[in-house]
C-alpha cells in the first residue's frame, strides 16, 4: 500500500510542476532595437553617368564618355550633353526647368509641348568669361 501513495504523491507533484505559479504573468519585452539605416540612396559606380529618356522619361544609366545613349524601354536614341553643354531656361507655359544644348534657338517642353525661345539671356557665356576664376572675398587676417 505504500508504494501506490508514493506513487500518487510523485504524480501530484509532476502535475503541480507543469503550470507557472498562480498569479504569474509573463513579461513582454519589446523587440531589440536596429541600428538606423541610411537614408541616402546607394551609390553608383563615378563612372557612370544618368540621363532622362527624351522620349518616355525613363531614368538611364550610361558609361561617361558616352555621346548617345539607346533607351532599353523605347530604342529612342538620347544625345549625352555634359554639364558645360547644357543651358537651363524655365518653360513659358508651365514654369518647369528645361536643359537644352548650348546654340539651340528653342526648345520644346516634353511636359506642355510649350516651345520656349531662348534669348540672350540664356545663351551660353563667352569661352573668356567661363575660364574666369572666380573673385573670393578676402578674410580678415
């Protein structure tokens, strides 16, 4: 008789030790915490360049040096301008930035299909004044 109460005290205490305690609750803690990541876009190789299609405004990448560029999406052929061959002028029907070729006389907006005349205001400076170094203010010693 007595190995069956033992039997039942060791089956009591198995029972009692399957469960927490009465009146426990579990403790939730928040999700470790990630370093922040970078905001900036990633980088691209220095010696590629990037250019809008003319035609179907698709952002292309090219190797520098390049004179055109066939766009993947419609086959249009882009001419690459650096940034010393490229005038801007605001649109006169709908204010966006154009860039045109330096000696174009006009050029059309790919948005409004406005025509905006190029005056002398936005024509390329002379080769003299665009070797000029520029006049720094001098700082007090």
């Amino acid at each position: 008789m007595m190995q069956i109460d033992e039997i039942k005290k060791e089956q009591q205490v198995e029972e009692d030790d399957e469960g927490p305690p009465p009146g426990w609750k579990p403790i939730h803690t928040p999700p470790p915490q990630l370093p922040p990541q970078s905001q900036s876009p990633p980088r691209r190789p220095s010696n590629l360049g990037q250019i809008v299609c003319g035609s179907c405004h698709r952002l292309l990448a090219y190797q520098r040096g390049a004179k055109h560029v066939q766009c993947v999406s419609c086959q249009t052929v882009n001419i690459v301008l650096e940034a010393d061959q490229v005038g801007q002028v605001k649109c006169g029907g709908c204010a966006v930035l154009l860039m045109y070729p330096y000696g174009a006389p006009q050029v059309r907006c790919s948005s409004c299909r406005f025509v905006t005349e190029i005056g002398a205001h936005n024509k390329r400076p002379p080769w003299s004044e665009q070797q000029r170094k520029p006049n720094l203010p001098k700082t007090a010693s």
